[in-house]
C-alpha cells in the first residue's frame, strides 16, 4: 500500500488492470493506515 501512495490517482489508472471503480476501494485501504494518493 505504500508504494502506491506515490502515485496520484491518475497515475494509478494507467495501470493494467486498473479502472475507476478500483479507486474508491484503493483509497478506504490508503486511508485506513494513514496514507493517500499523491496529490
């Protein structure tokens, strides 16, 4: 989960794989140890 907070939101959806619905799930979990996407 850490390596992905250094990626912003829009980094992340150009991931393979990665779609708009991941990211309400991807941010609950950053948010729950205290992380977030990178502004």
């Amino acid at each position: 989960m850490q390596a992905l907070s250094k990626y912003s939101e829009k980094e992340i959806l150009k991931f393979h794989g990665m779609g708009p619905a991941s990211l309400p799930k991807l941010r609950v979990a950053l948010k729950e140890i205290g992380l977030s996407f990178k502004s």
